[in-house]
C-alpha cells in the first residue's frame, strides 16, 4: 500500500505530516513523499523552523496510478504554493478522476478547492477556509472528521493538529480498501 504525501518545498506543518506518516507506516504502509522540486522538505511547528525531509518522488514525475491513496498535510504556506503548481493541482485531481482516496487537514483543501474536487461533497478544515469551501461548491461543517464518499473518491477531512488521531483512524480504512 504506497501513499503519496504532498508537500510544498516548505511551509507544511511538521505534525500533520509525520502523525499521518507514522500511521501510514504502522498498518504496513509504504509512505512516499513528494513534492513540486527534489531534494528537501522545510517543515513548520505553527511559525518556527522544523525539521527537514528528503523528497522521495517529484510529483511532475509522479502518477497517481501508481499510490493507493494520497495524503495532504497543512500548514498555511503549505497548500497555498501546492495550488499554485499546475502539476501538483493534476496531481491531485487524477486521485479524484481515478477514485482513488484523499485525506486532508488543516488548510490543505484550498489544493482541493484549485483543483475544483469539492463541488458537492462535505468537508471540514481551519474554520478559515470555510468561505472558501462553500465557494466552490462544497458544505463546509465544524467537525473533528469527515467522511464524504460524494463522489468517486471518498476524501477524509479534518480541522488541525488537535484531531489528528481521528483524522488517521478515519483515513486508513478507507486507503486499506485500495490494497
């Protein structure tokens, strides 16, 4: 079971990627991390510097094809250069087009929202993006986890750090379905 992990060059929240990650890596995973350029990730704890990452996979040379399911970590700078990357934003969009699952926190759904996935699915975030949401199309709710299987893809969302448990107790089932 191969799992993407997208990320910007810097600005993810180092939480929301390694929670995710180990639980990924727990139930026999096999998580990979790409983002838009090779070498190192700069991840974030809230404004500080944290640790880095090596980068796995670029995900202009990466096909959703090939991964189970896809993780998007937050933190605010994270998701908002992820959708300003024309390869990034197919990236994720082919997970949708294949109905392959997406898990999401924090502010990693204004990716979604560039994409144009949420139209008609329900969905939680940082309460910040909640206009964003319904904007483009989608119910936005106060929740620790949601499930929307609208559509051909089931996507998993949380709010921030504090529901992480929730948020990978909710996505590996439905990545485990894709083995």
């Amino acid at each position: 079971m191969r799992i993407a992990f997208l990320m910007a060059p810097e600005g993810v929240e180092q939480i929301e990627l390694t929670d995710p990650w180990h639980a990924v890596h727990d139930a026999g995973g096999e998580p990979v991390l790409l983002s838009t350029k090779p070498g190192r990730i700069q991840a974030y704890d809230h404004l500080d510097k944290a640790d880095v990452f090596p980068v796995q996979e670029v995900v202009g040379d990466a096909s959703a094809d090939s991964f189970a399911g896809l993780v998007l970590p937050g933190g605010v700078a994270n998701p908002d250069a992820l959708r300003m990357d024309e390869q990034a934003v197919s990236f994720v969009r082919d997970f949708f087009e294949q109905g392959r699952p997406v898990a999401a926190i924090c502010h990693a759904p204004w990716t979604l929202i560039e994409a144009d996935v949420v139209r008609g699915r329900t969905l939680t975030s940082w309460p910040s993006l909640r206009t964003d949401i319904r904007n483009a199309g989608g119910t936005w709710v106060d929740e620790q986890v949601v499930v929307c299987g609208a559509g051909p893809a089931t996507l998993v969302t949380s709010r921030k750090p504090d529901d992480l448990k929730a948020f990978s107790e909710a996505f590996l089932p439905e990545f485990l379905k894709r083995r």
